[in-house]
C-alpha cells in the first residue's frame, strides 16, 4: 500500500544536444541505456540536518523562496517550483534547464527554502551534503488569466499526477510498477535526474526523466498539456537488468474507501469516499467494461486479458458535491485519468489491484497494462501513450453508459444481496443479459425497469452466493437481434469482514 500525500513524481521531454555537448550532457536515454548495462549502486545516503527525521506536519513547514526555488520561469506562461527532500522522499534528483547554450545545472542549497520556526527554531545549516531536490511543481495559468495554478506535481518515486480546470489533485500516475499485487514486495523506481525544455509561443515545456532500481533502468519523456482537459503525452522507454514477467505499464493509483456497492465498510456521515469510483476498460474487442471499484477484506487481482486496448482509466463520479457531501476534501473535483495507448501493446491485460484499508489517507487501488511477453534484458522497451486528466468523461460510442450500480444485504433473506444497476437508457425493449460464475453461486429476479423521470433503465437481481468465497458476475443489455447494446459492468464479489455477503 503506497502512502498518498507523499509518492509523487515523473518525468519527461525530448532530446537535448546543446552546443559542445559532452557525455554529461548527452541524451537522457542513452544515459537509460547505458546504466541499464551497469549493477544497480545507486542507494540514497541518509539525509543531513535539516531534512532528517522530519513528520508531514515539519516537511510541509519548507517552503520554495519565489525567485530561488519557486516561481522560476520555464518559457511563455509556464514556471516551476523545485522541492525540498525529507519525509518520504529521501532520494536525490538532480535538475537542469536545457538553453541555447547548453545544460544549465541547478544547485541545491537549504538557502533557496524558507523553514518555519514553529518547526525549526535553531539556525539553518549552510549546506546540506548528499541532499537533492526531490522533484517539481509545473505552474501554468490554468483557471485564471493571471493565476500561476499548479498543474503538474513529480515526486517520490516515479509519481507523478496533474489537474485539469476546476479540478483538485487526486489520483497518480507513475512511471512503471514492479511487483505491484504479487507475492514479493513491491519495487519503486525513482526518478534520478530531471532535464526541463522551456515552452516556446508555439509548444509546452517538456519534461525528461532519467530512472533506475534493482530491475531497470528507464527513460520517460513527458510533455504536458493543460487546459480544459490536462493531457501528459508520455513515451517511456524500459531497460531490464533482468527478465521481467510482471511489469506495469502505465500505472494509475487511487484511493477507494467506500461507495454504494460497498457502503458497510466505514460508518461515515459521507455517502462515498473515494478519488475514483471504476476502472472503465475499451477493449481491443470494441467492448467498454465498467468495473466498480472496492475495498475487499483482503487484496484482490483482476486481470482482464485484451489485445490492442483503445484506452483505460480510474474514473471519478458522480460530480455534484451531493454525492460526497465533502466541503474539505472535494472529492466531487478530484480528476478522472484515461490512458490512451499511441500504437499497437500487442497482447497482455489490463489489471487491477485492490487493497484493504481502513481510512482514507493510503492508496488502495492500482490499474496498468502488463504486457503478455515478459521484458527482456539487453535491449529497450517503449511504451507511447497519452493520460488525459479531466472531469469529464472519455468519448465513447453510442451504446448505453452504466450510471451506477448499488448493491445491500436483503433484509428478509439471510445470505442474500440486492443488486441495482443503472444504464443511462429508457429502451425498455432492451433485455438484460446476466453471467455469473463461481462454485454453488446463484442470481434470482433478473428484472429490467424504468427509472422515475426518465432517468434511465435499472436492472435489478438478487445474488445468492451460498458457501462461496468470490463470484464473478457480467451484465450488459441486449437488442431484439442479440447485439449489444449497453457497456459491460462487471463485479467480483467477495465475502465481507464480517464473513457475511
């Protein structure tokens, strides 16, 4: 489970050859390339004073001075803060701005933050030796004129996550993941290096990002595009160290705590509590599944198998405060992000992970691509796609949308429980079409309704799983000649904490 708050960070941007440009200065990827045929000897040392030893509440006491480290001008309506180490993030990137006169290095000094008394009320060190950066805020004039927003956090790790207009920071992205819902522990990789192209009048900046761990080295270029929607055009570049069977490629991380499928698992005054509510999944196929998100009583992985996938994504519904009745945490704006691969990834899954928790503050889910083939030492790997933050939602075809699904133990039948599910529709012709599979497993009532005020189509159905431990179950409506006519939804069911349905 990955703390929230504190691993963010990733990177990108295309090639720099400054003038005289030595090896220190050469490409990013090359440099990817050639520390993937190395062993990996890159462990951080133990931060100095004063970054040591610090909780949230002290890390968030420094801050970027404007001129120094924050503010600092990346070209026409873009700047950028740079981040102090300490807390989670421990590793040391370097930064520097490519010119037209070459690499332009950043020093890092205590000097170029601000420190709270409250927090550090002896004198600051004038060095800080072995310490670094640990990553970057992109600023650019998002949802007013002469407003500098965030747009673009990257930090911790290889996170990285962005907004959109009139959205507020939710969910992550990062740049590859390693292990993530198998039997091992979890690898992170971390950025190591940052490179920064200035935007121009016609073009945004560009980010470059040199990364490494134990099993690769990587190289991600990424070019941010804020607006309305906020779309990061990512291409990563993956060097193995080793064979590997599990790789996540474009990985998104959210946090789900409770929702109408699962309302029984936090006595909470909010009806939902959660950064995204479904991985949505338009398959090779020319299927879109709807997948509700959960926080089972134990870690769950889904793997839907796909060749050539059109898109994939955490998406966050409903938007109206209503829904979440969260004045604080906003959870109404918090973006939806949709991964659009840029050519063909072949054969592989897109896959989920679903983790236990109790609270709010950790991310649970994690959704990416693993590739059918494993990755093989000796040679690159790339992997071009967009995610496009946004609180709308992904273009789709004509079919009927799911709206929502909400399920409840049935009162009057032990060992029952009540499904609903809603298709944005008010074709009472269409037939509903019910799979479910798990051992002794039954659904009774399959019923198709109208919803009050043409609100759309309800199917409803009672599940009965008897002794079992998880079901599957798919539905979608169907036309008078068989066709599809609605998206997917699909549900693992799983027993609650209690042991009850």
């Amino acid at each position: 489970m990955i703390g929230r708050r504190g691993f963010l960070a990733a990177s990108a941007a295309a090639l720099v050859v400054p003038r005289g440009g030595g090896a220190a200065e050469g490409s990013l990827l090359a440099a990817a390339r050639r520390r993937a045929e190395r062993p990996f000897a890159d462990e951080p040392p133990p931060l100095p004073p004063p970054f040591a030893g610090l909780d949230y509440d002290a890390y968030r006491a420094i801050r970027p001075k404007p001129g120094a480290a924050a503010h600092l001008p990346l070209g026409p309506g873009y700047a950028f803060d740079l981040l102090p180490p300490g807390f989670y993030h421990d590793t040391p990137v370097t930064v520097e701005v490519a010119g037209p006169d070459g690499l332009r290095p950043l020093p890092f000094s205590p000097a170029l933050f601000d420190f709270a008394p409250r927090y550090f009320p002896g004198p600051i060190p004038a060095e800080a030796p072995g310490a670094g950066f640990s990553g970057l805020r992109l600023r650019h004039p998002l949802n007013a004129p002469d407003v500098m927003d965030e747009v673009l956090v990257l930090q911790g790790a290889s996170y990285f996550r962005a907004v959109a207009a009139d959205t507020v920071y939710g969910l992550s992205a990062r740049a590859v993941a390693l292990g993530t819902g198998g039997p091992a522990p979890e690898e992170f990789p971390a950025i190591r290096r940052l490179r920064l192209t200035p935007a121009t009048a016609d073009r945004p900046p560009r980010i470059e990002a040199l990364i490494d761990s134990p099993s690769l080295a990587a190289h991600l270029s990424l070019t941010p595009m804020p607006g309305a929607e906020t779309v990061t055009r990512c291409a990563l570049t993956l060097f193995p160290r080793r064979r590997l069977d599990a790789a996540g490629i474009a990985p998104l991380t959210s946090m789900f705590l409770k929702g109408p499928m699962q309302g029984a698992v936090a006595d909470d005054f909010r009806p939902r509590v959660h950064d995204s509510a479904a991985l949505r999944i338009d398959n090779g196929a020319g299927e879109t599944l709807w997948r509700p998100l959960a926080n089972p009583a134990r870690v769950e992985t889904s793997a839907f198998l796909d060749r050539d996938p059109r898109g994939f994504g955490l998406i966050q519904r409903p938007r109206a405060f209503e829904g979440f009745e969260d004045a604080e945490a906003a959870y109404h704006r918090r973006p939806t992000a949709w991964v659009r691969p840029r050519g063909d990834w072949g054969a592989g899954a897109v896959t989920l992970v679903e983790i236990p928790t109790a609270d709010e503050f950790m991310d649970n889910i994690v959704a990416f691509w693993r590739p059918e083939a494993p990755l093989a030492p000796g040679r690159g790997h790339r992997f071009a796609y967009d995610i496009t933050w946004s609180a709308g939602a992904p273009p789709r075809d004509g079919r009927a949308a799911l709206r929502d699904s909400r399920s409840g133990r049935v009162h009057d039948r032990p060992g029952a429980r009540q499904v609903v599910v809603d298709f944005a529709t008010t074709d009472t012709a269409l037939v509903p079409d019910l799979s479910v599979a798990g051992a002794g497993v039954a659904a009774e009532g399959l019923a198709a309704y109208p919803l009050p005020g043409g609100r759309g189509l309800r199917v409803g159905f009672q599940l009965i799983p008897g002794a079992a431990e998880v079901a599957e179950l798919r539905l979608l409506l169907r036309d008078a000649e068989g066709r599809a006519a609605s998206d997917v939804w699909l549900w693992r069911w799983t027993r609650a904490r209690d042991g009850g349905v």
